[in-house]
C-alpha cells in the first residue's frame, strides 16, 4: 500500500527563491511540451512525452541556460505529467491539458534518491536542510515527494510504500449517509451533521478582498500584496473544509465495517445555478474520495448505490411516494403509514440497499468500493411498488 503524507515545510528566504524557482521551471516546461504537443499533432504527428523530453534535452541548456540552476527533476517530471493527461483526455476521463498559471498549483517533483529525510527535517538538493513541522508518519520505503506552494506557506508530500499498512476499528457497524446542503450528511442511525460552510461563512470578506485586487495596478507592488491576501483567505477557507472532510470521513471508516453512500452525479448537479455555490462547498466528491482510500486503511467496504427512489420509498414498507417535493421535510407513508424525518428515511433506504449487496455477493468477492443498484441483491421492490 502507498500512502502519502503531506508536512508543512518551514524554509529560509533564500530556500523559498529556490522553491519559486523550481515551482516556475516545472510550469515552463510543462508549457512548452504542451505547445510542442499541439504543434505536432495538428501537423499529423503523434508525439509522445517520451518524444518530447528527448527533443528539450538537445536543445534545454543552449536555449534556456537558466535551467541550470533547478534540479533536473524539477524539469524531468512535466513530461510525464503531460504523456498522462493526455492519456486521461483521450479515454474521455478528464478535460484536454491546459497550459498552467503563473501562481496556481505552484509544485514540483522530486525522485526519492535526491532527498533524504531525518527526524524533523529533510535535506533537498542545492538547498541543504530544511525544517519540517512535524516528523513523517509513515515507515517504509520513500518513492518520491512534491513540493507545492498554497498561498505562502509550502509543503512537501512524501509518498511511501508501507507493506500492509492497516488501523483497527472500533466497532463494525453498518451505516448509511444522505449526503444533502441543510445536513451535510445524514445517517441511517439518526444522526444530522453539520457542516462548516466555510466559502458561506466567509463570503463577504472573500468578495471584499477579490474587489480590492482587481482595483489594484497591475504589476505593482500593492497589487501582490493584495493577490496574496486573497490567496490567504482561499486557502483558509480550503483548510476549514478540508479538516472538518478529514475528521468525518475518518471517523465513519473507524466506526463501520461498512458504509453505504449514494452514487451522485456532482458535475451534472453543479450546473444548477441556484445550488452550485452550496454544492461546491460541500465537496462531496472529496468526501467520497477520502471514504474510499481510508477505508482500505481500516478494512471497511464502502458500496455506492443507485440514488434513484432512496427519497421516495418507504424505509419501512418499501412503498414508493410519487408526489414527493422538496419542502418535504418529514417522509409520510399512505401505506404503512411511519412518520419520518425525509433525510433519515433516504439514509435507512440506503443502508438496506448496501447491506443488501453485501449479503447477496458475499464479503469475500466484494472489493472495496462497489456500485449496487436498485435492481440488485433483492432490492427491486424498492424500485416497482407504489402507493395506490
């Protein structure tokens, strides 16, 4: 198993130069491999990143002699990058390559033979050592590691190969979660929790700071200050959302031996005008990313259902509920007639159908993240009873 860890590096001045600069050769690079691919693909060609490192190779030092101050992995790495994105475009799994911003996602690479890492403190090429936060949690056999800038602040990510790497739970219950705006998420147990809403709760500042910098003369002084101010205030928000993602689905994976979620179609969802701000900072599909690689950690088997009728039917009798709004805060069956919170009935809904899967499969065949339907598993009458 290969996990990563993600420490908050503490450099000198001189050793945060170093990162800018490494950080803006990685990004040219990148640049220009992408024209370059461009550029030989509309002529009919099909370039390769392979292709395309050879051909910057024979030409890097005589054209950009600059170069020669960045580790050559700071310069190595785009290639593949690039080869990879391309890769994800072409089976229609990811958008086209873009070029990259100066000042967004500022990283770069670095292979495990380069650096060398020691209690609280790492050595890096041509920069010596630097002090880390907080020492590295795992043990094994380091891969490589990626510098990235959020904001001012710079990290370093160490991805290492740890064997079996597994955390004991506490208890090996099932749940189901309602993933909604109100409740971030409803469980199947009855329980509402709720989230931050960090980009709402810092809206106005967030706008105010925006305004300031676009009145700001570009290229001036001020105007850096300012995109650094915001850049704060974006990371801030991030990091609010992203601990309160980290803590929950964490301790869902500790909790369960299996977590059943719904299968929701974020990207169509988020192009709802009214819904997208509130969409967006509810992160569900990170929350689900974070469900799935923890629960490899704990052992547990996150299934993903069908989110078709989890609402409507009766968590009860099955009876399905066609005249259903969205005010409809309490779930009322004219069959057996249960009265129920909305949000409750659709997590109960989706911890039958997730426990529904695993018993029908079997623990043994089902591997970590699966999609069960509503027509499997004996579910289907879920999917065809309605009210008379």
């Amino acid at each position: 198993m290969t996990l990563s860890h993600k420490i908050q590096l503490d450099p000198t001045v001189k050793q945060r130069i170093y990162f800018a600069k490494a950080a803006g050769t990685s990004r040219f690079v990148y640049n220009w491999a992408l024209a370059e691919w461009n550029r030989l693909y509309e002529a009919g060609e099909k370039p390769t990143g392979y292709v395309l490192e050879k051909n910057f190779n024979a030409m890097k030092y005589k054209e950009f002699p600059w170069i020669k101050e960045i580790h050559r992995d700071a310069h190595k790495r785009p290639f593949t990058n690039l080869h990879l994105a391309f890769n994800r475009f072409f089976q229609k799994k990811a958008k086209r390559p873009t070029f990259k911003k100066k000042g967004k996602r500022d990283a770069f690479y670095m292979e495990n033979y380069v650096f060398r890492v020691d209690g609280s403190r790492i050595r890096l090429p041509r920069i010596g050592w630097i002090r880390l936060t907080e020492p590295l949690r795992f043990a094994g056999k380091i891969n490589y590691a990626v510098v990235s800038r959020k904001a001012d602040r710079w990290f370093i990510s160490v991805s290492v190969d740890v064997g079996e790497y597994k955390k004991p739970r506490v208890s090996d219950n099932i749940v189901g979660v309602d993933l909604g705006l109100t409740s971030f998420a409803t469980l199947s147990t009855g329980e509402h929790i709720i989230a931050p809403k960090p980009l709402r709760t810092m809206l106005s500042r967030l706008q105010k700071r925006s305004r300031d910098h676009s009145r700001k003369q570009k290229g001036s002084n001020n105007k850096k200050k300012s995109a650094m101010r915001l850049a704060r205030l974006h990371a801030e928000i991030g990091n609010v959302r992203s601990d309160f993602l980290h803590k929950l689905s964490t301790r869902l994976c500790q909790e369960n031996q299996l977590i059943a979620i719904e299968d929701l179609r974020v990207r169509n969802m988020i192009k709802n005008r009214k819904l997208s701000r509130a969409i967006a900072d509810a992160s569900w599909s990170e929350f689900r990313r974070q469900l799935e690689y923890k629960a490899t950690i704990f052992g547990t088997q996150v299934v993903v259902v069908n989110p078709r009728n989890t609402s409507k039917a009766c968590s009860n009798c099955g009876c399905i509920k066609e005249t259903l709004s969205l005010s409809d805060r309490v779930y009322r069956c004219t069959e057996c007639g249960v009265e129920i919170d909305r949000d409750v009935n659709a997590a109960k809904n989706i911890h039958t159908l997730g426990s529904r899967e695993i018993q029908a499969c079997g623990e043994s065949v089902r591997p970590v993240c699966k999609k069960a339907v509503l027509a499997e598993a004996g579910t289907r009458k879920l999917s065809v009873r309605r009210a008379s």
